[in-house]
C-alpha cells in the first residue's frame, strides 16, 4: 500500500521532510533524506537514522552503524548520542555488556542533554531520556512547549497515557484522556485507535459504549499495512468470531517472524524457510604440489621464457578463495512425511532455476541446503520456494535484506598457503601472514582432534613449515580433504584440497 504524500514542508527544510516520512511509516524515503540531512550537518537527524539502524526502520538493523554516529554526534557536542551507548552497553548491542559503561554513558545523558543546547530538537531530547529510563530513573513528562512542537501523531496518545495514574476516579481528567485520544486518531494515530477500542471493550476511563465498538475500532487498527504485532494480538485476544481470530493471530505470528504453521491455507506448505549464517568466513580451494609442478612443467614445455618463481607465485595467487553463502533451513512444522520436494530460486533480471532435494523431509524434522552448492548467480532481490509435487508450496523473500550480502562474512584468516615435497611423497604446508601480523593460528583437519599451532605470524616472518603429517591421518594429501584454519579476530577460514582447478 502506498504511503500518502507527506505535507508540505518549506524548501531546503530536509530534516522536516524525512520527520514528516518517517511518522507516515516511510522509513525507507525518510533513511534517504536523513542521510542527506546528517551528512549536511543535521544533529538531529543523525540522532534520528542513529535509531533508524538501531531499530531496523527503512534499514537492515546494524548496531555498528548507530554505534558509529552516536560517537560522531557526542564528538561533535551534541549529548544525545549518549543514549545509544548507554542502551547498547545495557543491552549487549554492538559491544559486551557492560553496566558500569551504560550508567556512565546515562549519567552524562543527564548532565549535559538535560542543559539547554543550541540546535537539539526538544522531541529527540524526550525520546532519548525515555529510552534510557530505568526504573531508578524514571521517564520525564512532555513538557507544554514540547507537546506543541511535536509532529507525531501519537503525541496525544502519549500525553493521555502520562494522565493515567491520576485518572482512577476523576472524570475530569478521564474526560480530558479522551479529549487527547480522539484527538489523536484524528491526526492520524493507529496507535490512538487501538488503545481507544481496548479500553471501550473493558469499559474503563468513563468509556460507556458497547464492546463491538471497541472491537470494531481495533480491528480497524489491526488491518493497516505497518500494525505492529501487539495490536495484532489484542484483537485477536477481543475477537467473538473465529474467522476474525485466527486473521489476526496469523498477522502476529508473521509480524514476528514465527512460521505459517497458524495458516489454514490449502496452497501453503506448512514449513518455516530461514537462512542461517555459515560458521566460516570463506573457502580456499588449494592446489596440489603436483598439480603446481605439472602446470609449471607444462609453461616450460610451451617455450616460455616466463620466470618458474613468477609463474608458481601467479598459480598459488590466483583467487581461489570465495565468502561461503549461508545455507537454507527448511523446517517441517508438521507430523507429516514430504517427498519430492524442489527448490525453485528466482533473482530478478537474471531468470530462475529449479533443483530437486536430494532427501524427503520427515515429521518436525530439519533439512539443510547449501546455497554454495547451487550454480546460481547470487545477487539481491532473490525469491527462495519450496515446491511439492501437489502444487503446494513455502517461500522465503530477500529483496528487503540486501539479497545474501548481510550473511556473508568478508574476514577470513589472511594467509597464503603452499606446499613442497619432502621426502618419502609427504608434503610440508608453508603459511605465510598475507597483510598484518597474526596471533594464535590454529589448523585442524575436519573430523580430527589433531591441531597445528602458530602462536604468532608476522608479514616479514619466513613461512611457517607445518608437516601435513603432524595433524593429518597421513603425510600425502589427498583430493577432497578439509581442514580450517582459525585466529583471534577473524572468521575461520574452511580449506578443501584439489588436484586440478576444475575440482
């Protein structure tokens, strides 16, 4: 559903724009304008994209990103940014817990936000108090100048719940919290309709109208493009038909991401599709001493003058490493035994593909696909389906998470690997730091406790000589072998042995 176009704001005021984008739930126009706004110099709407990764509005949600402006933003005066640290340090987000970090960064969120700071929104400065309130610190009321210079809608609602406590048996102030709602919804807040129909249906706040009323009017708010789960719940919790009940209860389950296992379709398969993160950075496909020499031997047979050094170097360079996709979980959410069951990808402007799975997929039971293991040209904007033979089917969509990239890590161990002959057939691998120094090198061959240690490895340092023999089950190698290498501070590193580069 289309977003309305916001209202008119004076030129150049981009800021006021994105603000205007963002309380219409346009997240993804109002991170475009944001950006532009931070990057002209705007604090506020730093602050503002700051949550946006935070929270994952318009954004994948990326910790490290918010993290980094409300550094940028404390460094450039603007206290606000203290609000992000000290709920990241409260939270573990983006970096370890850490209470003692947390209550520092709140305390100066106190001392300095809470003086008057030329060009900080009043708004923002509400909101960053409020979302690092705690109980000992509980959140401040809206201020008259604040409430009137806010353009979110759900300010009415806001004010209404802070005139709660004192609303018990006093039908002036009930009188006045609906005052604050219908203005509310009038100016556009779901929020303010929701919590309208909830409490007409448990006739509260002097609210005297028949419970369809307030169930209507949260149906209503339920039904939008962007509700939030918990309106979701709270019709489905007040609805009298089952129809109903089930609509919104299956609209809570997707909002959270739970499956379709609720969903009483007859053309939807009743699985649960994920991606899951591969436990390695990459995958280096390493050639064989052999394979080298007969590659070298075969330069020289060509009457080329290249230098052997140049052209072994050139063989052991080439990229034979590449990130490792993350691999396709299918659950079944069922008692029931699925059979033939196929893959179908499809990447826009580049086509589809189909594949047959190799295994039936039995009762709560797991089946796992390697994307890597697919002759696909990866890209953005991939639609993932499971099909069985009845027509049915279950289906995954990446266009809103930046195709595969968000899964893949880009920081493996930073080695070179090469082998020589010793004596007897066996084989010495060299290890060599590629860019920075390297601590705690270890290399275990998969299925085996045996390891190989490097406690440190320098770029200047000689290759490091490991016999193939001192971890593995013999001194030759042989095609197909794995073995991985890890280190402090970087993803691990999964290594496959080859004896041609076709394999």
């Amino acid at each position: 559903m289309q977003q309305p176009p916001p209202p008119y704001t004076p030129p150049g005021d981009t800021y006021r724009q994105a603000m205007s984008y963002f309380y219409a739930q346009n997240y993804e126009a109002a991170v475009s304008l944001l950006s532009r706004a931070y990057i002209s110099g705007n604090l506020n709407a730093g602050w503002v994209l700051a949550q946006c990764y935070q929270i994952g509005f318009g954004v994948i949600r990326n910790f490290e990103a918010t993290l980094n402006i409300a550094r940028d933003l404390i460094n450039r005066g603007y206290a606000l940014g203290h609000s992000f640290l000290a709920e990241a340090y409260a939270c573990g987000w983006g970096v370890p817990v850490n209470p003692q970090m947390a209550a520092q960064h709140r305390m100066q969120l106190y001392q300095q936000a809470g003086m008057p700071q030329l060009g900080v929104e009043d708004e923002l400065r509400h909101l960053a108090f409020s979302n690092s309130a705690t109980k000992d610190t509980p959140e401040l009321p809206i201020s008259d100048e604040l409430f009137r210079r806010m353009i979110n809608p759900d300010k009415y609602l806001m004010k209404a719940i802070e005139l709660l406590p004192s609303a018990d048996k006093n039908p002036q102030i009930q009188q006045h919290i609906r005052y604050l709602v219908d203005t509310g919804i009038s100016a556009g807040s779901i929020q303010a309709k929701a919590f309208k129909g909830f409490w007409i249906y448990n006739h509260v706040l002097g609210y005297d109208e028949p419970p369809q009323n307030g169930i209507k009017l949260l149906y209503e708010a339920a039904d939008t493009p962007k509700s939030h789960a918990y309106m979701n719940h709270l019709a489905a919790t007040v609805s009298t038909d089952e129809a109903a009940y089930r609509f919104f209860l299956n609209k809570f389950w997707d909002i959270n991401n739970l499956g379709h296992s609720l969903q009483n379709n007859p053309t939807r398969l009743p699985f649960h599709l994920s991606l899951e993160d591969s436990p390695f950075g990459a995958m280096e496909k390493v050639l064989t001493p052999q394979f080298l020499q007969d590659a070298l031997r075969h330069v020289g047979s060509n009457g080329s003058r290249v230098n052997r050094g140049e052209a072994a170097a050139a063989l052991r360079q080439n990229a034979f490493i590449f990130p490792l996709l993350p691999k396709l979980v299918i659950r079944n959410q069922t008692a029931h035994v699925f059979s033939n069951l196929s893959l179908r990808v499809c990447i826009k402007n580049a086509g589809e593909w189909h594949f047959q799975l190799r295994q039936p997929l039995g009762p709560h039971s797991t089946l796992e696909q390697q994307l890597s293991e697919l002759d696909v040209p990866w890209n953005e904007n991939i639609y993932l389906e499971i099909l069985s033979p009845d027509g049915r089917k279950a289906e995954l969509t990446l266009d809103s998470l930046n195709g595969l990239d968000d899964f893949v890590s880009s920081n493996p161990v930073p080695v070179n690997l090469n082998w020589e002959s010793n004596f007897f057939g066996s084989v010495v691998l060299n290890v060599r730091a590629q860019d920075t120094t390297i601590e705690n090198i270890t290399i275990q061959k998969v299925d085996s406790d045996a390891k190989a240690v490097i406690p440190r490895l320098r770029v200047s340092d000689a290759p490091h000589k490991i016999g193939w023999c001192e971890f593995s089950d013999s001194a030759g190698l042989k095609q197909g072998e794995l073995f991985i290498i890890s280190a402090n501070g970087y993803s691990p590193l999964l290594c496959t042995i080859c004896n041609s580069l076709d394999d």
